[in-house]
C-alpha cells in the first residue's frame, strides 16, 4: 500500500511557508459561486476539522454530490489571540486536497466556533475577536463591503435558495460574539458529574445573560418572517441538547425561551436545526413547548471524536449517537405529494450510520 503521508507533509510545510510569507485569503475566483436561484436537493454539513491532521472525510462528502456545503465551526483549531497563527491554522486547511476539491466543484457557506473564533469556549469577552472576524471573512472569500464585515454582532447571515415552492432558508447564527460567560458547577459537583459524563457547566440563571445580542435578534426576527418551505437554522452548539454539561443554548434558558418564542410568535414553518462541537454525531427531537417537534442533526466532527467511554447524555436524543469521522446530509424529495427530508450522518466510507426521515408536513405550526 502507497502511503499517503509524505504527501501530507509536503503540503503542510508549503502551507506554512505560505502562511509565513504573506496573510492567508481566499482565492474566491477560483471557487464555485453561490446561486440562490438553484433548487438545493441535497445538503451537507459538518463541524470540527483539525488543519493538522489528514481529511479523508471529503472523499465522502464529495461523492454524496451536495448541492451545499455548511461549515459549522470549528473549521480550524486556532486557539489565539495571535493573528498570524490563526492565518497559518487556515492556510493548513486550505492545502488539504479533500478540502481543495470540494471548494472546487461545490457551493460552500460557513460560520463559527470556539476554536476558529478564538480560544476554547470563550465568548464576547474575546479581545481579539475584530481581527479574527477579519481573517474569517478573508479566508471564505466574503467581498470587501459584506454586511458580515460592516454591522453589530457578529459573523450571522443567511441565504435563501430555488423557487418559491421550493425555497430553502439556510439561516447561519453566530452564538460567540455577544455571548455572556458560562456558568461552572463546583469542582466537587464537577468531580461527580464526571461519573455520568457530564460536563461542568450549567444553565445561567440570570436573565439579562446572552447568546446572542440585541442586534442579532432582531436580525433573526426578520429572517424568520420571510416566505420559506424549509429553513435550516445552522448554530455551532446544539439548540434541542440538555442536560450535557458541555456548551448548549440550554445553558442560557432565557435565550433558548426566547427562541422558542420568536418561533412561535412568527410561525415559522420548515425549522430544522443542524449544529456542531460536540465530536461525536446524533439527532434530537424537543416537543415541549415547541410549535411543532423541533429536530436537531448535530454533525462532529469531520475529523475529532470523543472518547466512547465519556459520551456526554442528552435527555432529547433520538436514537443512537456515532464516533468517528463523520458529516451530517439532508437529502430533500421534492417530487413526493408531501416532501420527505432524509436525515443522515454518514462515516468515512460515505455509509449512513444514522438516518431518519421527516415529512416536511411535519414541520408546521
């Protein structure tokens, strides 16, 4: 067997020598352009890729032939404050050949997380977090007058693709850049939560905290009133997940609330989450007080996974979780009387190691 580890190498060290030499960007010309008039069939997504490892996982991903591409955090693992170390984090990732190829041939939209944001689960109190924004946008060939360079709050944006009978809304959140810090247990409740895989934090009580702010809010109210069938709400931690002790919206029970609300409020139809962060793959259903079921495809990582003696529980979960490489796929029937969404995580090898399958009558108020 021909081992492909010296090509790694080669790439990494032309990478670095790259990253060295001048600020990393992206070549936007040379990707594939979004077309919002394009019917989206098949979606794929995925969260947690280290630029120092190699990625096989795009073999599979590009054989799943994907309309889109969602990057949900986690892209790289820069964990700096230093902006040359984030710039070379991405020229890593740029020289993967996976990676290459499916900027090449495939439309791809991207958001946040802790470790291309910044550092490990930091939030608003971040200094660095103005350059890093810079070097995100530089890096996903956003324009230089994008509203994601020039408004409050953060990276958030959205995307609206097909026609009206089709129309899917890709809604991406950014829960780092206005977040209030978490909420730690003690470290001898810590100590005991670790038996059961917990993590160490816990919801904050306060009301006033935030995870997303003011101006994103009101952002989000106005996205969720527009014409849509299926609006895919991308945020880089898990919004149906509790009871992990990791990095969930239910850590901000005023902010989940909120949310849960303004679903109402708007009668936003076709609502489907799909997140990042936790190094290993599931889904979760939350049907209390929900304008209808709310499911959560949580997809990680594209190359990082969790320990299979501390999977973290989740009192939403839907079936089994998977360990390993993995990315998450919607695949959508338009031509069924009732459109059906199929709901995978699929391996390394491309096989569908998680599955289930929604009708999208499923998904109204």
């Amino acid at each position: 067997m021909i081992s492909i580890f010296p090509t790694w190498r080669w790439w990494v060290m032309i990478a670095l020598f790259l990253a060295g030499c001048r600020p990393v960007a992206s070549p936007s010309s040379a990707y594939v352009a979004l077309d919002e008039t394009a019917t989206l069939d098949v979606i794929a997504f995925g969260s947690c890729a280290r630029q120092t490892k190699p990625q096989p996982i795009w073999d599979a991903v590009l054989a799943s032939a994907p309309d889109l591409f969602v990057f949900l955090g986690d892209n790289v693992y820069g964990d700096t404050t230093d902006m040359n170390e984030l710039r070379r984090a991405y020229a890593l990732l740029a020289a993967q050949p996976g990676f290459q190829r499916l900027r090449a041939t495939t439309p791809v939209v991207a958001t946040w997380d802790d470790h291309d944001y910044g550092l490990n689960d930091v939030g608003g109190d971040y200094p660095a977090k103005y350059s890093s924004r810079e070097v995100f946008l530089d890096f996903w060939g956003e324009p230089p007058d994008s509203e994601r360079r020039l408004r409050n709050g953060g990276i958030y944006t959205a995307y609206t693709f097909g026609p009206p009978e089709r129309r899917v809304q890709v809604i991406l959140l950014d829960t780092r850049w206005d977040r209030s810090p978490l909420t730690r247990v003690s470290d001898e409740e810590y100590r005991q939560r670790r038996v059961h895989n917990i993590g160490p934090y816990t919801a904050n009580p306060d009301p006033t905290a935030r995870l997303l702010g003011e101006d994103q809010w009101q952002w989000l109210e106005t996205q969720l009133r527009q014409p849509a069938v299926l609006r895919i709400i991308a945020t880089s931690i898990p919004f149906v997940q509790e009871g992990t002790g990791w990095e969930i919206w239910a850590n901000f029970p005023a902010e989940r609330n909120r949310l849960l609300r303004l679903l109402a409020e708007t009668r936003a139809n076709g609502v489907l989450f799909i997140t990042g962060d936790t190094h290993r793959a599931q889904f979760s259903r939350l049907e209390t007080g929900t304008p209808y079921p709310l499911w959560e495809v949580n997809s990680s990582g594209l190359t990082e996974n969790v320990d299979p003696n501390r999977v973290a529980p989740d009192i939403n979960r839907f079936g089994d979780y998977f360990i390993g490489d993995n990315f998450g796929l919607i695949r959508i029937d338009w031509h069924a009387q009732d459109p059906t969404l199929t709901l995978e995580i699929r391996d390394v090898e491309n096989r569908p190691v998680l599955q289930h399958v929604l009708r999208l009558s499923e998904l109204q108020p």
